[in-house]
C-alpha cells in the first residue's frame, strides 16, 4: 500500500454494523417518538373534546332558558359555516350532538372527569348505542382502560360486553382470588373468537392454529396487558415430556398465564390437568420476582353448577371459561338484563338483596 492510500485509510470514517436488527438498536427512539405523537394526540383531543363540552353547556343553557330555540342552532351553524369557511364538526347536527353530551353528563360527578380522555367519535357511538348511565359508565371506563380504539369499541358492544359482565360475572378459584384480587377485572367469563370462522364441528388443532394465525385479534379479545410467550410450550416434569397449549405473561398481576383448550363441554377432570401445568410454570418457569402462575381452560361449553363446585377446592389458581364462534343475540341478552335489573330491583326493596 502506497503512503497516500494509508493516509486515505487513517482519514475514513469507521462505520460501525450494528450486531442487532436496526428495528432492536433504534426500538428505543422510536419508542420515545410514538409515546410523544400519543401525548400530543391526547392533548388536541382533550382540547377539541373540551371545547365540544363548553359549546354544548352554552347551547344547552340557552335553551334552557328559551332564549333560543332549533332556529337559532341552525342559525349557528350556518354563521360557523360562513365566518369559519375551514372549520369542521359544527354542523346543525353536531351541535345538538354537543349539547346532548353535556347534558348527558353534567350531572354525573364519577363520569363527567372522564370525558377528555376519549376521542369524539367514541362519546358518539357509547352516545348512540348505549341505553343508560352504568352502561356509558362501563364503556368509557373499559375503552380509557384498554385503550380501545374506534373499530374495537364497535365491536365491543356487538359482543354484548356490558349485558355479559353483568349477568355473567367471571368466576374464579378462592385461591386466584387471593394470590390475585384483580383477576376477576382482568378475565371474562366467555371469550368470542367469532373472528376465526371456525367450521361446526371443529378441532383443537383448528382452535389452536386459528388463535395463533390471529394473535393479535386473540390478544385484543383477551385485553391489555397481556404478552404472548409461546404456543404448546413445552414443560419437562420427571423426565417427561409435556405442553401447554398457550402461555401468555399478564404485566398487571406480573404473572404467567397458561391456557388450556377444550373443545367440548368443561369437565372436572380438565382442571386437574391444568393444576399440573400451573405447578410445572411455578416450579420451573416463573421467575423470582413474578407471582404465581394462574390458569385459564376454555372450553366450548359448562355447566354454572358443575364449574363452581370444581373450583370450590381448587388450591390453584384457575379459571374456566367459554369461548364462542358466533356473535351473541343481544336481543336475548338485553330481555335477561331487564328482568335481572327488575328482579334487583325488587329485591332491593324487599331489604334482601343489597344494603340500603
């Protein structure tokens, strides 16, 4: 090499190969980068969200007081139009859909502060679909919680997630219930994978496969905080060789989560199966800081009767539920609530059910 190519060589630059994927080595900026475009979304969505109250009260106390009347909205909506050519969303029928938002929730002092933490267009929808103020209530607490978006909240209220929790509340083990109080907040009772298309009848294998091909669908129905780990991971006992069919970890209860799944109706000696793998996650897969392992075995059908006498001594941390491949009949469904909300009723004033 002659004199002039080493010196061209000592002045190069070095370029340094990442030994990671270039997704691994940039996660963190990127990372930093979406948490500041939520923020920023959070915060102009608060703001429009605010405004939409502040419009709404004005309107709704005009009224109120006769000052105005439909004309004068109208007439609103027009002067917008014609002084603001660029604004949008202030249309005759948005306006009233404002002053129906306040007045929907003026009142309600649980309510009312969680109105800017959703965009419009799902105040719109949990406006338009549901019936009274729990309901309202339960969605935008799950929406806020889960983070749900515009088509995930639609499809929310297809699956009857308010009527489900109220006459299906989930049922656990006593020892779930003390390892883990929240478990009850974190699991359904029944899990619609009406997303699969599964065929009648079908297989555990075109379960499985199907769950895995639409992980991310499964992931929503399951809810947040949940974190895949494997499929039929495998557990070694006395040199034996075992799987369980999913296992997910729960960042909120920081625990595993092994799945187990039926394709027929729930019998009492699935749970022991289940109690297995549990022990098997505690012993060999948890790690030190995590709390214990709890199990999930859904199942096509059960019995309310049998369930709650298998896991009346249950020493594990279980819970049995349904999966299901079609939409359910709200109509059915919102029958069952009415005459469960009218039979509470009653027995409330009876004295016997609730305390006054």
């Amino acid at each position: 090499m002659t004199k002039r190519a080493r010196l061209k060589a000592k002045t190069l630059p070095v370029q340094v190969v990442p030994a990671l994927p270039v997704e691994n080595v940039f996660a963190e900026i990127v990372g930093l980068i979406e948490q500041a475009r939520r923020r920023a979304f959070q915060s102009v969505n608060s703001e429009l969200v605010g405004l939409y109250w502040k419009v709404g009260e004005y309107i709704s106390r005009k009224m109120k007081t006769a000052e105005w009347g439909d004309g004068v909205v109208e007439q609103l909506a027009r002067h917008l139009a014609r002084s603001m050519p660029g604004l949008r969303g202030f249309t005759r029928r948005n306006l009233f859909r404002m002053r129906q938002f306040h007045e929907t929730y003026a009142g309600e002092k649980k309510v009312a502060p969680l109105v800017t933490q959703l965009p419009w267009t799902h105040h719109l929808i949990i406006l338009g679909q549901c019936k009274g103020m729990e309901e309202r209530e339960f969605y935008m607490r799950m929406a806020i919680r889960e983070r749900w978006g515009k088509r995930e909240l639609e499809r929310q209220f297809r699956v009857a997630l308010f009527e489900r929790a109220v006459l299906h509340p989930t049922k656990i083990s006593q020892s779930a219930g003390q390892i883990h109080p929240d478990a009850g907040e974190v699991f359904k009772d029944a899990y619609f994978v009406e997303f699969l298309q599964l065929p009648e009848p079908h297989r555990e294998a075109d379960l499985h496969q199907g769950l895995i091909a639409r992980l991310k669908e499964f992931l929503i129905e399951l809810g947040r905080d949940f974190c895949f780990v494997g499929s039929e991971y495998p557990l070694q006992v006395g040199g034996r060789d075992f799987a369980i069919d999913l296992l997910f970890f729960h960042r909120g209860l920081n625990c595993l989560v092994g799945i187990e799944m039926k394709v027929d109706r729930f019998e009492p000696e699935h749970l022991g199966k289940l109690n297995f793998y549990l022990e098997a996650l505690d012993r060999d897969v948890k790690k030190p800081h995590e709390r214990p392992s709890i199990g999930l075995l859904l199942c096509a059908s059960k019995d309310k009767e049998v369930v709650e006498y298998a896991l009346s001594r249950s020493l594990s941390p279980a819970l049995i539920a349904e999966y299901q491949t079609q939409l359910p009949d709200k109509k059915l469904l919102a029958a069952k609530l009415h005459e469960f909300y009218s039979l509470n009723a009653s027995e409330k004033g009876k004295g016997s059910l609730w305390p006054s």
